[in-house]
C-alpha cells in the first residue's frame, strides 16, 4: 500500500504544527547518534554489509538467540513480505483490525487470507498456514497477555504465527516472545518507533535457524543502507540512551484521553500504549475532519478507515508532547461544538 499511512504531511503543502498521525514516539532525535551519523557520511561511497551481518550479531545478543535466528531488514515491512513470498500461494489468517501490509503482502504473492476479529479465537483452529498477530496491536494500542497468546501457539503447533512486535517497547500489558520462542513463531522487531528513525528502515526477524534461512535466500542484497545499519549499532551499543519514559508516557496517554473525552462527547478507545482510536459523531468523517484539522489548524491525524474492521469515522492518535496534545484537544473540542 503505497498511500493511507501516517505521517503523510507531505500531501497538504501546509505546515504541521504537530503530528499525531504516527506512532513514533515524540521527542528530539538522540544527539549522540546524529553526531554518530554525520561523522559516517562517508562511509556511503562503500557498498553496506551484504546481510547486515555485524548489526545482526549485535541484535543476536539483545535478543538472546544465536546470529542465525536473526534476518536484518528494510523495516519490519520488508520482513513482512519476504514471509508472504515464502509461502506464496498458501494461506493466512491476519487478525484485524491491523496493519494493513500483512494483507497487501499476502494478496501480492497470490495468498487465500482469511480474516479474523482481533484477538480472534482459537479453539476452532485457524485452518491457514500462517497466521499474523500484531502485539500489542496497530491501531487498536491493545495488547494480547502473554498467556494468551501462548495457548493460541501451544494450540496450533501445525501453524506459523508471525508476531509483530514492533511496539512492544510502548506496553506493560504485552511481553515479548522472545525469551521463549517457540519453535512456529517468527517475531518481528523494529527500532523505528521507539528510536524515533522511521526514515532509517531498520527491523528484523527472529526464529529458528531453518526459517529464517528461508527468508535470507529470498531476501535482495543491500536491503539495508549503510546509515540505517550504522543507526541500529549504535543504539545496540548504547541502549541506556533508548529507554523510553514509559510511565510516564503511559500516565500522559491515560490523562489525556479522559480530557478528550470531556471536551468532545466522543467515544475515545481505551489503550495498552501511547496510541488510540477515537469515533466521530455521524456529522461527518475521520477523512473530513483530518483535512479540516490540517488545513484549519496544522494538526495531522490518521484517518483510520483503511483498517479491515474499521468505518469512516474512526482516526488514531498518538500522544505527543503535553502542550501539543492541549492544541489537538483544543480543536477537537472546537469541532464537536460547531462541527465542520
């Protein structure tokens, strides 16, 4: 899907006050990795690591597993795709709502996909060779307890289930997998959101050897540059520096629904994370009010009716800094009042 992400400022030629449409947490970029960054410059007259095999040592020691557990990507998204393409032509099961790449990637590579209400239910069985399970989940912000989703594993022990962690770092409701890794799970990691360096593309794969050579002898050379792979060693290197405030945040996130719920009349979704749904009355849209809010106030929301199992009035949110949140909060309520 080339269009209906986040972050999509570029389209409206305005200026952006703040940015709400995607999940990255808020806050400057770490100044010791951009100091890190201009000094390798240039380093890009070099062709990069053919496979990111020294990025991929270090992730093997951040996450416990040997080097060959470990697949280097161009985001989570590339992981994403490289898994479509080793079982094109099989099937999936994507619990929905939910990123909308899992579907795109499968339909690319001519899958039957079946989808299944978030967190969906297991006794019955899947019935599909894989299975993609976003958790904590995207857009929702909910998390799937560890113990669930275990027995959802233990219970399908015929089914690959793809977990995309991509913000676990954002929840206390949801605990990776990896520590345990079962033997048909394949876990997504990415540094783009906790690490703020969505323009980077750094993510990874994480499963047993077998597999995960699967995905190498799929996966183009180069996938990934030589900044982003000089990005992700140094935050493997420095990692006190990208530990989120997530108390904090989490406390903010809570608060700030409760006022978005006063000042709208609105029904504001409850959330494991630092991102939420919100509904609007039928007066009108997410689409509507996200061009409203840009043009009106250089405010950017996610319009959220793209996501399987969503209508058109839903949008997303993601906290960002208290007095930005106030200004959203502000319009919000302004347009709960007068309307459109």
């Amino acid at each position: 899907m080339l269009e209906g992400h986040g972050d999509d400022a570029w389209k409206y030629g305005v200026p952006v006050r703040a940015n709400f449409s995607s999940n990255v947490f808020y806050g400057e970029l770490d100044e010791g990795l951009i100091e890190q960054l201009c000094s390798l410059l240039g380093s890009v007259t070099h062709y990069p690591e053919v496979d990111g095999r020294t990025v991929r040592g270090l992730a093997a020691t951040v996450f416990g597993v040997a080097p060959e557990q470990v697949l280097v990507t161009n985001g989570a998204t590339e992981a994403i795709y490289l898994v479509a393409q080793l079982f094109a032509g099989r099937s999936a099961t994507i619990l929905a709502p939910a990123f909308a790449e899992y579907e795109d990637a499968c339909r690319m590579h001519g899958m039957q996909v079946r989808i299944v209400a978030w967190p969906g239910a297991s006794e019955e069985g899947f019935g599909t060779d894989i299975v993609f399970v976003c958790n904590p989940n995207n857009p929702t912000g909910l998390a799937l307890p560890l113990d669930d989703l275990l027995r959802m594993v233990e219970e399908n022990p015929e089914v690959l289930f793809v977990v995309d962690e991509s913000y676990i770092e954002f929840t206390v409701g949801a605990v990776s997998l990896l520590p345990r890794l079962p033997v048909n799970v394949l876990v997504l990691r990415s540094l783009t959101k906790s690490c703020r360096i969505p323009g980077l593309r750094v993510g990874f794969v994480v499963g047993q050897a077998e597999r995960v050579g699967q995905l190498q002898r799929l996966k183009m050379p180069w996938s990934v540059n030589q900044l982003a792979l000089e990005a992700a060693g140094y935050i493997f290197g420095h990692a006190g520096r990208f530990v989120l405030p997530l108390s904090r945040l989490l406390e903010e996130t809570a608060l700030w629904r409760e006022k978005l719920r006063a000042a709208t009349g609105w029904k504001v979704y409850d959330s494991d994370t630092h991102y939420f749904l919100i509904e609007t009355p039928e007066a009108f849209t997410a689409a509507q009010l996200k061009q409203r809010l840009v043009e009106g106030w250089g405010l950017l929301i996610r319009d959220a009716s793209n996501f399987r199992g969503l209508s058109p009035r839903h949008f997303r949110v993601a906290c960002q800094a208290p007095g930005d949140n106030q200004l959203l909060t502000e319009a919000l309520q302004q347009c709960s009042r007068t309307g459109l």
